[in-house]
C-alpha cells in the first residue's frame, strides 16, 4: 500500500505552508521594524505598496481572463498547434496585464507609472544629444554630483533610458505610449521561456507550463514597468540559445549574443543571466561540441553592445562602481540586509505564486531522482519524458541560482517583485511539474487578484 505520507500532493502541501509562512513572516516582521525603526523604506512590507482596497474599470476584464484560463487554459494548450499557442499566450497574457493594470484607472495605473519623479521619461529631455549623454552619463550617478540621474536613470545602464528616448524620436510620446510598449513587449518574455522550455524539454512541459506563465502574479507588476522589457529581451537571449544548441542555426546563437549583451546594458543585475545561458549550453552540449562555431558567434555577438557603448565614451564597469556609491548614498543603505536577504524571497513568492513554490521542490526531487537524466544526449526529436522532464528541473533551479545570488549580493534590498521579475518568468515553468493545474492557476489567479485590489503597488 502507498505511504501518502512522502506522497507528492502533501509534498505539494508542504512546500504551500512553507511559501505562506515566509510571507506572513516577512509582513509581520517587516512591520514591526518599519514602525519601530522605519529603515525598511517600504509602507507595506515586504512589498513597495500602500494598503488601498480598490476596485477599477479592470476589474472585470481581470476576472474574466483569469476565469477563462483556469477553466479552459489547459485543455486549449493540450490542443492547439505550436505557433497557434504561442500566439494564445501573448494575447492572453497581454489581456491579463492589461485589465490588471487598469484596476488602478488609466493615469494611475498606465500612463502615470513612468513619469514620476524615480522614472525613466524624466530623463528624456536630457538625451537630446545622445552620444554627449552617453560620454557625460557617469557625471551624473552619484549624488552630490551636478544634475544627478533619477533613481532608476542612475540604477541602470543607458540602454534602458535610451528605450524611450527611442521611442521619443519616433513620435511615441508619454507615458501611455511607453506604458503600452512596456506591456506589448514584456508579454513576450512568456513566449519565449515556452520556445525554450520546447526546444529543451520537449513538447508535453511547454503546455503544461503555458497556463501559468500566461496567469502569472508577476502580471501584476509587468504592468506597467520597464523591468517587463528587461525580461523579455533576457528571456529572448535564452530562447534563442536554446534553439541554436537543439539544431538550428548559428545565427540563432548569434541573436542571442546580441540580446545578452543589451541585456547587460539594460540592467546591471541581469548579467546574471549568464546562469541561465550556461544552463542552457550544457544541455545543448553534444550539439557545441559537434559546431563549436555556435559557442564562437555567441561570444563573438555578445561583444557587439559592449563595443558600440565604449566607442560612444560609456564605461560599465565604472558606472557599476558609481552605482554602488550611489546605493549606499539612499535607502540601499539604511535597509537593513539582515532582514531583506529572507524577506526579498517572500517578494518571489507572491510574484510566482504558491504554485511555482510547490513546483519547484518538485523539480528539486525530479532532478534528484534522475540526476543523470541531463547528462544524456537527447535523441532527435522530443526527448523521453523522463529526460525532458529532468531537463527542464535543471533550468528553472538554474534561474533559481541566479536570483539567488542576486539576493546574497546585497543590491537588492527591496522592490524585487519588480527587480526580479526576469528571474521569475524562468520559475514559473517549474508549474510543469504539478498535478491538478486547475487548483493551482485558480491559486495563482486569487493571489494576483488580491495583491492588485488590496494593495497600491508602487516603484
């Protein structure tokens, strides 16, 4: 007879405790410091947010999408064609950022979002001539220094402000315009992670994975923040890697160079995503060794950004340095690691959701039964359940170590349901793992429903 005591559903359970106590712990913990010594910096800990029980003009739309997919998202992944799915789960999951942003109203909640004080289109005046801006933009990163950047000009590479002074030049002015193009692009980053889970696990994960990437909690703060377009060219990078190392061309290898590198200028904390390549290199191992011109372009394509931005006069390494004066200059230091290198982890699970936690300790025990299951090499084709299924363990704990790392760095004390989105859209696939999809996403969907009509997200 079966001992339901080590059975996988009360793993699940276990894993769902685990994940709530730790947020509880965090709230009540974070509270307590916030209000005795107020170093958090946050008004609703662990969360950068404001109690605001609200309703909204997405309000409905909200419940509708999420009603549809948990009804109906499985069955519709299980049938429809690949490129036909894809294109479901950009629709949807645009649909779902969309109505959960509009919960807050449009100005509040779209076109409002990047034009504080913190925000990128503050700085766009100051770009009209972009090659100076560039040689002159670590002038500007350290307070004290004439005119210093806002917050998140400062906190990252030129190429995230450089993104809407692109659009701009276009004519895409405002924050309605680089609210829809922050939403347009980011719900990309779900396509991609299927690409690659498909490529590397097989066909059968990348639908059961679907559902939740498109119904993910994170919708709630892809919408709207520029962090939603750092994780979709991140996940572009993997994605292609992915499909250059399962047999398609060097080219394929070569974008995801490219992307990598306007990665690493996009945000400094993303060349993390160096993990997730190296995840996605070793499982493609046989197929490198066979062309090893696919590990040359992808170096040779990486170097590409890097070059064009120090022949414009920008040295990262020296803005990164400047940037960690400037951290320490603001609430970076004041808040207090001790409590924001557990508490940061409570973020991550309200942004994947109860049901990534449990997936995740089911990837953890998928890889530890089958720990040789990556080191085969796959045959042509789908790769046996077994061995897809391992493989697929080994990349979301792959994206786990990156966040991980990011979180003992010390550099991301706070908003990382926002700063850690990129991370989050590479555990989600973890759900794959799960029994029962309709009891989770209807999970996922509460979550995000809550956490957008409780609290006032804020950045």
């Amino acid at each position: 007879m079966r001992d339901r005591r080590d059975s996988p559903d009360r793993r699940d359970l276990y894993a769902v405790v685990a994940a709530v106590l730790l947020v509880l712990t965090a709230v009540l913990v974070g509270r307590r410091i916030q209000d005795s010594r107020h170093t958090l910096f946050v008004h609703w800990p662990p969360l950068h947010a404001d109690w605001d029980p609200h309703l909204g003009p997405g309000t409905p739309a909200a419940v509708l999408v999420a009603a549809a997919v948990v009804a109906c998202g499985p069955g519709v992944a299980a049938r429809l064609r690949p490129g036909a799915l894809l294109a479901a789960a950009w629709v949807t999951a645009m649909a779902w950022i969309w109505s959960l942003a509009l919960v807050d109203g449009w100005q509040r909640g779209v076109a409002g979002r990047l034009t504080t004080r913190t925000e990128y289109l503050r700085a766009v005046g100051r770009f009209d001539d972009i090659p100076a801006a560039l040689r002159d933009f670590t002038h500007h990163i350290v307070w004290g220094t004439p005119d210093p950047w806002p917050a998140h000009v400062a906190g990252h590479p030129p190429a995230a402000t450089l993104m809407f002074v692109l659009l701009d030049r276009i004519g895409l002015r405002g924050g309605g315009w680089a609210a829809a193009w922050c939403i347009t692009v980011g719900a990309t980053a779900c396509v991609a992670v299927l690409i690659a889970v498909r490529a590397l696990a097989g066909d059968g994960p990348a639908r059961r994975a679907a559902p939740f990437l498109v119904l993910a909690p994170a919708a709630v703060w892809l919408g709207v923040s520029a962090d939603a377009c750092f994780a979709a060219v991140a996940s572009w990078a993997v994605a292609l890697l992915a499909l250059a190392v399962t047999g398609r061309s060097v080219w394929w290898a070569a974008g995801s160079g490219l992307l990598f590198g306007l990665t690493c200028y996009l945000s400094y904390g993303l060349t993390l995503f160096a993990v997730l390549l190296a995840a996605v290199l070793f499982l493609g191992r046989h197929r490198v060794r066979e062309r090893p011109l696919l590990l040359g372009a992808l170096l040779a394509a990486t170097a590409v950004v890097p070059f064009a931005f120090i022949l414009a006069g920008f040295d990262w390494w020296q803005a990164y340095r400047l940037l960690i004066t400037r951290y320490y200059q603001g609430v970076g230091g004041t808040r207090p690691y001790g409590y924001w290198v557990w508490a940061n982890l409570a973020c991550t699970v309200v942004i994947t959701g109860l049901a990534t936690a449990a997936g995740l300790l089911r990837a953890g025990g998928t890889l530890a039964r089958e720990p040789r299951a990556p080191l085969d090499r796959p045959p042509a084709g789908t790769p046996p359940v077994a061995a897809g299924e391992a493989r697929l363990a080994l990349l979301v704990l792959a994206a786990l170590l990156a966040l991980l790392v990011a979180d003992l760095s010390g550099m991301s004390k706070a908003e990382t349901e926002r700063i850690w989105l990129p991370f989050a859209m590479w555990l989600l696939p973890a759900c794959a793992f799960l029994t029962r999809p309709r009891v989770w996403l209807a999970a996922q969907a509460v979550l995000a429903l809550l956490a957008n009509h409780l609290l006032l997200t804020t950045w």
